[in-house]
C-alpha cells in the first residue's frame, strides 16, 4: 500500500528544501556582507555594545526556531542580522578589550609634558601612515613602532601596555627589532587634520594598534636597554631583511635598488618622487606595495618548483603556507603584506583540507578573518582595494565565457577583461580616498604588470644571491637593471598619455550605491531581465545625483565659510551662490616636509564639488598662510588673485609671482576703500592695509607684516563676516581710529588668538557672535594665548577653535548664522538684522 497524503507532502518539501540548500553555492558571501555592514553601521550609530550583543542573542534564538520549524528562507534572513550584529559588536567590544593599565586609558593632560618611557621595538623603520599616501619627507627621519612597557609619572614608574608611534630626528640612530629602548618623547594622542574629505589619521593608527606617537629631537638622549626581546622568528626575518636591502643597495643604483627593495621587500621609503607619480599617474601604483598580486607571484613559483620536483600537493601547501608567511614578515608585516598572506594560506588550507573551495568564499573567509582580528580593517582603503578588485576580477571570470575562446585569442583577451573588472570594480574607491582615477591603467596593467611579476620573482632570487655571494652575479644584477629600467620607462611613457590621469570628485554613499547597482545590474540583464529595469533605474538615478551636485541651479543659496585645520596657518574657504568660490590663503609650514595645499586644502576643494577658485586671496606673504596656495594653482583654475602688495624674497612668493604672470591670471593689489559688488548678492570690502602701509612695530618686521594683511568684510543680506588675517594690536588700532565698520556677527580671530592681537576694544567694535581660531595643535607659539581666550570669554562670545574642534563651518542664508564643526554637529548660533 503506497503512502498518501502527509508522508507524500513532507518527501516534497524535503526535496525543496535540499534543493534551496544546493543552491546555495556561496554561503559565505552574504553573510560577510551582514557582517561589514554592521561594522560600518556600529561607527556610525555609536549604540552601546550592549544593544549589539543582545539583538544578536534574539537573531540567533530565532534562527534557531526557525530551522527547527524548517522555515529556512526566514532563517537565512535572521541568519543576516545575526551577522550583522556580530559585526556591530565586535566593532563595539574593541575598546572593552584593552587591559586597564593600557595606555589608551591615559588622560589628555598627562601629555602636555615630556615623559620618560620604556619598550621594545615592535617594527623597526614603520612606513608613513596612510598607506599610499606620501604625506612626509623622510630625510632625516627614523619611525618604529614601540610596544610600551614602563612611563614614569611625577618620578613614579607604573606598568603600561599598548603601543606608540616614534619619529626619531636622530637618523644615525636605528634600533632593532625586539630592542629595549628607553628615552624622553613628547607624546600626544594622534590628531591628523580634521577637515571633511580628509585622511582619517587617527583611525589608520588606531586599526595599527597603535594608540599615541611621540617625537624626540636631536638633543634628546635614546639609551639602548638590551636587545632579544621579540619573536625569534620575526627577528631572524628583520635581520635577513636588513642584509638582503644592505646587499641590494651595494650592487645596484640607488633609484633601481629603492625600486627593488619596494617590490621585494616592501621598503618604499627611497623611491624618487618622479617615479612615484609615474606610477601614480599610469593607474599602476598599486604594485609598488606589496599586496596580493606579489603573494600570488611567489606562491605560484614556489607551487610550481614544488611540482617540478613531485613534491606532494598536500605538503606542498602546507610548505607553501610556512614560506608565504615567512615571507609576510620579511616584507616588513605591514597591513597589505599581512592580508595577502592570509588571503593565500586560505586558499591553500582548503588544498591541504582537500576542499574545491569556491573562490568567492575562499575570498569571503578571508575577509571575514581579518575582520574578526581587527574590524577597523574595513576603513583602510588597501583592505577596500584588494577585496574590491579581486572581487571584480572573480566577477569577470565568472561571467565572460573565456575558457571558451581558442587558446590565442583567450591569452590575448583574459588580461584586457581582468584589467577591465579591476578598473571598474575600484573606480569608486578610487575616486574617493585619491581623487582621481587613471584610465590609461586599463592598457598599462597589460605589460607592467607581468613584467613587475618577473621582476618581483627575479629580484628576490637576486637579493638572496646579493646577501650569499654579491662578487659572482654581476650579470644578473645587469640585468635586473634593465627590466627596471623598462618597468619604469614604460609607467612614464603611459603616464604622458593624454588624459592618462583624471582628476574626479569623490562620490557620496548613495552615488557609490547606485553605481555597484547599476553596474552589477547591466553585468547580470543577460541573465535576468527583470534587472534590465534595475540597471535603468540606479543608472537614471546617479545621473540625478552627479547632476544636482554639479550643477548652481540646484543649489541652496546660502553662504558657506569653512576655516580648515591646516595645522598652524590660515586657510579658509569661502562658498557662495552660483557655485563661486573665494580661497582666503591656503596654510602651509616653513618647510618642505608636508604639503598643505596638496593634502589638506586640495582634498577639501575637491570633496565639495568645487572645480574653480574663482577668487585667491593672500592676506601676507608668510609660509603658514601662502605655502598651501602652490598646490591650488597647479591643480585648479584660478580667477584672480588678490594681495596687499607685500613682495617676499620666498621661494614660494615667487613661483606664486612668475606662475600668474605664465597663465595670466589678473592679479591685484589692493588697500582700504577697495569694495566690489562682482560676487553679488554677496558684497566684499578690503578695511586695511592703508597706502601707504605703516611699518612701526616695536616687535620688528615680522610683525609689520602681519599687521599689513588684508583685512576684508564679506556680507550677505544680514550677516556679516570679519576676516582680519593676522593684524596685531597696531593695525586693530589704526582701524579703531579710522572708524572703519568692523561690526560683524562672525569674526576670525586675528593672528591666530595671539596675544598682541584681539584688544579690548576692537572686540568693543566688531561685537561678533561667533569667533574662530585658526591655530596648530599644541603648536611652538602656544596659540591662542591665554591672555586672548580671557578676553573672548569675557564678553561672552562662542569661540571655536581648529586645533579643538577640526574644520569650523558657518553657514548663512542672509539672515540666521548656524556653525558647525568636523567633531560636533551644527546648530543655530545668531539671528536678527545687523546693526548699523
């Protein structure tokens, strides 16, 4: 007798059930997904751990009882936010997990002076923060990394642990790896510059373990404490380093050596600038850094010597595993050596399990390893690159029938679809973190990218031979020299390409959104054809999106001032309708170790659409005010530019001079009495300096020339901005006795809050709502000084200040004032018609 009814209707469902079940070819993809998105959301919800850890509790019950009940489309969605809350929280626990003697727990007036301190030495010669960014000079220079063992507090030793930053000005003295060291540094929590559109310093360092970063100066004494406190492993493969970078130098040039030792050993410190910005500008930068594509040479050699000799495939994984991570410490142990070697052992574990993995979760797990290690992995724009472009390139594989082609035609096509995928997939990260993208990188991956294959392959057998026997292959170091030679002309000529790199503005979350959407969608309409449709829609709605952001018609209005954090220096930004923007001076320092303009006042301009300056403005000819303005003008198209008339004997005057006489870019000096209405609804008066200018500072010239700056008033409809520059107390009082109109809702703070500067009474005059401080954190000068900030308070006035605060916004619609800072939100200070 056959069974009926229920047995039958169960044996169908089961059916189903492992057919879904089949169907799942990926399990891991999505769920990294949840996984990462609850990170970001934890960053940016600020919830408390307790929340995250509880809603994982009740998505894990219910994914329970619903596999329990066979409802497992609705246990694999509860499945999703059990993930996305295991990622919210371990982004949560991160802080819970420091011992309480750390030093994170550290109060920020413990560091405003010196501290004696001890530790070990956990990476010596640490590359520049910020990855692929070359922010610093490093002449002159040594950094390592110091895992903390002792400070002394009020002549008190106490127990620490955690680990700090170091920039030695001592370039003959180089510690070693697991080296004790004990010295005097000046400490301070990390700070970076806070502008929107900005890098993000303190989180690189802080996803580096890293918690403070200290200085010491030449006059500061370091003494050596003992040496073989690290890893033996990791300090036989910083020694083998050493020798291998010291053989490589003696045999080759210095620039083909510094190239290299960057594609070998990860050291990138050396390279010449023009080298650096070839490969920058070719799109093909990326293999200067040691990432996946250089783990996957040397895997791939050292799989194929394994089979030469009919090693095993099992052993010859696990021999693989032991050497790539070996290798990973060789290179140096950065971040992008690290996350290569785990995304290879991955791979091969599965060999040695004897597992066909799917390379889509092979790729996923090791996300989702790295992750649980250190979740604030995801905002490291390498991490972004490697998993996005690997990503792009497992797409293209997986979809363009390329086995199918005919040998010849699959060589000569893989490589333009691979390069294609990764060009596409990481344009908007791109675009993002650099501002630019490189289209020419789609045909000059083609041939350097094999090429810095064979080099990478070929260089480390030569700098092995170099440290075993240096006297017997000159040959080969000849020829290593030509292949670095071509690999270098070839980035150049790609890099003179017309249109080889593109300047682009970074685009938003929901452009990024509608962009993956769309893309993704027209990959997959042959497929689907209901994402026809799809495609149409993200494609229709980020062309709305880049539109209203291009185009003055769907603008606001309002007046927009951002003071930047430009260190000690000035550099604001001023908004105005139509999408005009004025540049009153750019920040800078007094010397040529960062480049303000490059790195801080550029990545601004761009983050918020602007394309042209249409007004430059330098208040005075000093470095922390003129320096930032070079970048500008190389990278913008400028307008005008406006000064006082002050000529300087800098460097920098004078390229600033003979580079508008070269574009022919009208330049004006102006005085007192000058207004102009060109910029309307917006009117902008010049209040000082007079002509001619005096010059009677008892403190000496430097002062004559603050006090000469630019003094403007910009007003629009009701409210009213002071912009003084740096006038000390002789210029405020010459305007006081002109009784020039500085009656302003919003003043920035003359001189930096200096104390010959901001008297009583030209605050008496301006009665401003709102002041603003540009100044340098924990800078020489102690800006603002005491003295001032008494006299702010005094009348009650709201003080921001950069070094605190970060970038400070102001923005008006001509009759109510809201500020906003990088760290705070906005809000409503002032409104009211302006007195007269």
């Amino acid at each position: 007798m056959g069974e009926t009814g229920p047995s039958t209707a169960l044996r169908a469902q089961d059916a189903e059930w492992r057919q879904e079940i089949d169907g799942v070819r990926r399990p891991l993809v999505p769920l990294i997904l949840a996984f990462l998105l609850g990170i970001v959301a934890a960053r940016l919800l600020q919830l408390p751990t307790l929340v995250w850890f509880l809603a994982g509790l009740v998505a894990a019950g219910l994914t329970l009882l619903s596999a329990a009940y066979h409802r497992l489309r609705v246990a694999g969605i509860l499945l999703l936010l059990l993930f996305f809350s295991l990622g919210a929280g371990r982004l949560g626990v991160e802080s819970h997990l420091l011992p309480p003697h750390h030093i994170d727990h550290l109060p920020e007036e413990v560091l405003e002076q010196p501290l004696l301190i001890e530790g070990v030495v956990a990476s010596p010669n640490d590359p520049l923060a910020g990855g692929d960014r070359e922010i610093e000079s490093e002449a002159g220079r040594v950094r390592v990394l110091l895992d903390l063992r002792t400070i002394w507090l009020a002549g008190r030793e106490i127990e620490v642990t955690g680990r700090v930053r170091l920039t030695l000005l001592h370039p003959e003295f180089v510690p070693a790896y697991g080296e004790r060291i004990r010295g005097q540094f000046k400490l301070r929590q990390p700070r970076g510059y806070g502008n929107p559109g900005g890098f993000d310093y303190p989180l690189y360092l802080r996803s580096q373990g890293v918690t403070l970063e200290g200085w010491a100066g030449k006059g500061d004494t370091i003494e050596r404490r003992g040496t073989g406190e690290g890893n033996p492993l990791l300090t036989w493969a910083y020694t083998l380093r050493n020798r291998m970078i010291r053989a490589v130098n003696g045999l080759l040039p210095p620039d083909q050596a510094s190239l290299l030792v960057a594609l070998t050993l990860g050291a990138r410190s050396d390279i010449p600038r023009q080298t650096t910005e070839a490969f920058q500008a070719s799109g093909t930068y990326h293999i200067l850094a040691i990432s996946g594509l250089n783990v996957s040479i040397l895997a791939g050699a050292l799989f194929f010597l394994l089979k030469a000799v009919r090693v095993p495939l099992r052993p010859s994984a696990l021999l693989s595993m032991g050497l790539i991570t070996f290798y990973a410490a060789l290179a140096g142990g950065s971040v992008s050596v690290v996350r290569a070697a785990v995304m290879a052992d991955v791979y091969l574990l599965g060999l040695v399990l004897d597992r066909e993995a799917d390379s889509f979760n092979t790729l996923a797990l090791s996300a989702l390893g790295l992750l649980l290690w250190q979740p604030l992995f995801l905002f490291d724009v390498g991490f972004q690159l490697t998993f996005v472009a690997t990503g792009a390139i497992l797409v293209a594989v997986d979809r363009v029938p390329l086995i199918s082609l005919p040998p010849p035609w699959r060589w000569a096509v893989t490589p333009v679809v691979l390069s294609v995928a990764a060009f596409f997939g990481t344009a908007p990260i791109l675009a993002s973190t650099f501002y630019r993208i490189s289209p020419v990188g789609i045909l000059a991956n083609l041939p350097i990218v094999p090429l810095s294959g064979l080099l990478t392959g070929a260089g480390m057998l030569f700098a092995v031979l170099a440290t075993v026997i240096p006297r017997s292959i000159g040959w080969f170091a000849t020829l290593i020299g030509l292949l670095i030679d071509l690999l270098v002309n070839l980035a150049g000529w790609f890099a003179r390409v017309p249109f080889a790199s593109v300047t682009i503005f970074p685009p938003s979350v929901p452009m990024v959104v509608c962009y993956y959407l769309a893309l993704g969608a027209w990959i997959a309409v042959a497929w689907r054809r209901w994402l026809r449709w799809m495609a149409c829609v993200a494609t229709l709605a980020l062309a709305i999106l880049v539109s209203a952001r291009m185009f003055p018609i769907f603008q606001n209005g309002q007046v927009r001032m951002t003071v930047l954090d430009v260190g000690q220096g000035d550099g604001i930004v001023l908004e105005l309708p139509g999408k005009r923007t004025i540049l009153i001076d750019g920040g800078g320092l007094f010397d040529d170790r960062f480049d303000i303009g490059e790195q801080v006042v550029v990545p601004f301009l761009l983050s918020r659409w602007i394309g042209r300056v249409d007004l430059m403005v330098l208040t005075h000819p000093h470095a922390d005010h003129l320096n930032g303005l070079q970048a500008v003008l190389r990278r913008f198209p400028v307008g005008q530019v406006w000064d006082s008339g002050q000529r300087a004997a800098m460097p920098a005057y004078l390229w600033l001079e003979e580079t508008l006489r070269y574009r022919r870019i009208p330049h004006k000096i102006l005085h007192d009495g000058y207004r102009t209405s060109e910029f309307a609804p917006v009117q902008i008066a010049v209040l000082h300096p007079a002509n001619p200018m005096p010059h009677d500072s008892p403190r000496g010239h430097f002062s004559d020339v603050n006090s000469n700056s630019l003094v403007l008033t910009v007003r629009y409809g009701k409210a009213t901005l002071l912009l003084p520059g740096d006038i000390e107390q002789e210029a405020e009082g010459l305007l006081l006795e002109q009784g020039a109109d500085l009656q302003a809702q919003v003043l920035k703070v003359p001189h930096h809050g200096g104390r010959t500067s901001s008297s009583e009474p030209f605050l008496a005059r301006v009665q401003p709502k709102i002041a603003i401080v540009s100044a340098g954190y924990r800078n020489r000068f102690r800006h603002p000084h005491q003295e001032t900030l008494d006299r702010y308070r005094a009348t009650a006035i709201d003080l921001y200040r950069t070094d605190r605060d970060g970038a400070v916004t102001v923005t008006s619609d001509g009759n109510t004032v809201e500020v906003a800072t990088f760290r705070q939100p906005g809000r409503q200070l002032w409104q009211g018609s302006r007195q007269p």
